[in-house]
C-alpha cells in the first residue's frame, strides 16, 4: 500500500512552512514514528513522522522548498523491500570499556546549519546541557579551516616566502541567511515601532519581600508540587491583578476600535537556539502558583527543543519579558502586536535606598513598561506600573486580590 506523507496542518496566521532537511533518503527503511524531515515556519520548527512502517519510495520536495498544507512530501511503500542501507557505523569501531549515554539530538536551529555548511554534528564536542550540539557550536566547527592533508610524495623544496603577519586565517567571515523564525521576528518588531505610538514608563521594586516569603516556602512548595517556587510567578500574579484594574492596559487595537479583552492571556518571552519566543499561558487569572511555574518550566523546555506548536505561540493579550536573567539592569522593551503593552523585568541588584530616613541595602530591581500611547494614557500606565510595585512589595495583597 502507498502512503502519502503530507504537511500537517497550519495555523491561519502560518501560510506556508519551508524544508530544512530529509533525514531519510529514497529506498531506505523507515518505522513508523520516525522522523522525516523537519519543517520550519514563522513560528515553530515541525517534525514530520513516517505515519507507517515502510520503505521511501518517493520524495517530491527538497531542503530549501517552501510549501502549503496538505503538499504531498513524500510517498512510503508499506510493502516494499528497502534497497538503500541505512546509515551505518564506522567500520572499526574498539569495543567500549563502558557503555556511554547518548549525546543529545542537535536542536533544529543546529541541524540546519549543520546541512548547510556540511559539517557533522557528531565529529564535535557540544558545549550546551548535557553534550548537546548548539548552533554555535556548529558555527565554530565550520568557521575553524581545514585540516591539511599529508602528502603522498615527499613535498617540493619550500620557497623562501616571508609570512604576512597577519594570516588570512584570522579574518573569517561567514554568512548565513536569517531563519524564517528571524525574520519575522525583525519583521514584526519593525512593525511595532512603525504601526504603534510606543513609549515606556520605569519604576523599581523592592525584591525583599517576595524573596523572604520564596525561601520560606520554596522548599514545602517544591516537595507538594513537585516544581520549583520562581519569582516569574509573582510576576504574572501582579500583572494580572494590575490588568484587572486597568483593563486598557490589556486590550488591544482594530483600525479605530479598541478591543477590550475579558480574559488574561499573558506571553512569557522565553530564550532558545532559535531565537525568542512567546508561548502563552491562556486564562492563567484561573491558574495557581504551581500551575504557572509548570506551564513556565514545560514552555523552557520545549522552546529549547522546538517542540512548541503554532497554537501556543498564537494570541496573548499581554506579555512579560525578563531580560534580567541575562544580566540586563535596564531596557525599553518593544511590544508584541497587536497588543498594547508589554512589561520588563530586570537584574535584581543590591542598592543603597531610604527608608524611614535610614538609608539601607535592599535588593532593588527596574520594571519598565512599554505601551501603545494611542489607547494608553500615561497616568494609565504609570498607575498600573505602581500597581504591580505595591503588589510585589507587599505579596499578601496578591493572595487576597487586593
């Protein structure tokens, strides 16, 4: 029986997806589950898995196409008999004093670049968690120069050339196009600054509080729920009681209307290989602390592994950004369309401050809030920044809404 292998289905706002690379070739066995190619969009990096056992035996798109759903990919013969081995290992391979674990599949970012320079992830040591191949990592094994080969015959006599001082070795340079991932991410940023009447109001917060009530509870927390007590939590609890009280903070706006929403979709902009993105915690005012910081933890790690799906990182009404643990003090950060506001946090920082005519050491961190001038006035914006400083300096209100 002939299988039609076909791009899955996208989400409206992804029109089409482009191929990054066929793991498998024409004539090779292939079990069902396997992975086929990876597919990149806008947003996520797809796998497409062989839907049953079979053997290749045809493939009607290449790396680098760009297709739509429902594109026939390939064709698998679940009857047929495999005429091309699979990948096989190295002829002489000493037998291992220990069993080793396996180093970790490069993520998709890393696999692209990898087919695109040639070079072969598993000749170079990886330098992110547990072994893993990163983007850099390739990066640096293609930039290094090749090794040079040993002669077959004695070498003719060397002519007496004086040596530059400066070697054409240490002057690389290496282009690589932008991810589809990048550019809309530059596209969309653009957008903003062009489209929207941006502008950004600071304020700081005294962490003691909130780091006081965390080492007390952290440890009972992490035992009943299984996940660890984070500040991003207190974070998102403040922003959504601040939402309650400004609501214009967490509409939105279509042509000359103002949409305001009755729900809290709130982005927490999270860091991976392939750049930045923003899953959603969806109607996260029903959620508890030990739900937010699983969503949060599970989000991490999908984004490192591009297993994120479309769905995810479509929506949202507001967006929290921590560009703190990164090392940043303070930035302006640009909001995510068509939203109207986004909120940063910053590096927790020991400070000299005053209080009650004393001046002590607190550990103080910036908040900036960036927001669309055109529905949001600045005392708006002011007031709901404050907010979400009284609540963190006090974290009981938090837990009684007040």
């Amino acid at each position: 029986m002939l299988i039609e292998v076909k791009v899955p289905q996208l989400a409206e706002s992804v029109p089409d997806a482009t191929l990054l690379n066929w793991y498998k070739q024409v004539g090779e066995r292939v079990e069902r589950g396997d992975n086929l190619i990876d597919l990149e969009t806008d947003k996520v990096t797809l796998e497409v898995a062989a839907p049953e056992a079979g053997v290749l035996k045809e493939i009607r798109h290449q790396t680098g196409d760009v297709v739509l759903t429902d594109v026939v990919l390939a064709v698998i013969d679940t009857e047929g008999t495999a005429t091309v081995a699979a990948a096989a290992p190295a002829a002489s391979t000493p037998e291992p004093v220990a069993a080793a674990a396996p180093a970790p599949k490069p993520g998709p970012a890393a696999r692209k670049l990898a087919a695109e320079t040639g070079v072969d992830p598993a000749s170079i040591p990886g330098s992110g968690k547990d072994g893993r191949v990163t983007k850099a990592d390739i990066s640096a094994a293609a930039a290094r120069p090749p090794a040079a080969a040993q002669p077959s015959a004695p070498p003719a006599p060397a002519l007496t050339v004086q040596a530059q001082p400066h070697a054409v070795a240490n002057r690389i340079e290496e282009r690589v196009p932008m991810t589809r991932l990048r550019k809309r991410t530059a596209e969309r940023l653009l957008a903003a600054q062009r489209d929207n009447a941006l502008l950004t109001t600071f304020n700081e917060v005294n962490m003691q509080p909130v780091m006081d009530l965390r080492n007390r509870f952290k440890g009972d927390f992490e035992d009943r729920y299984g996940v660890r007590l984070g500040f991003m939590s207190f974070f998102v609890k403040a922003a959504v009681e601040a939402l309650k009280k400004f609501p214009v903070v967490n509409a939105s706006v279509d042509g000359d209307d103002i949409i305001y929403h009755g729900f809290f979709d709130v982005g927490v902009a999270v860091g991976s290989e392939r750049g930045l993105v923003v899953p959603i915690l969806r109607d996260v005012e029903r959620m508890n602390f030990a739900e937010i910081e699983r969503r949060i933890r599970d989000f991490g790690e999908r984004a490192r592994d591009g297993k994120l799906t479309i769905d995810e990182l479509t929506g949202g009404t507001f967006t929290i950004s921590n560009g703190g643990v990164y090392g940043s003090l303070v930035s302006t950060p640009i909001i995510n369309p068509p939203q109207s506001a986004i909120l940063g946090m910053h590096k927790i920082q020991d400070r000299p401050v005053a209080e009650n005519g004393q001046v002590v050491i607190r550990p103080m961190m910036y908040l900036a809030l960036s927001y669309d001038h055109r529905i949001i006035d600045g005392r708006e914006a002011v007031q709901f920044l404050d907010t979400i400083r009284r609540l963190l300096e006090d974290p009981t209100r938090i837990l009684l809404e007040v």
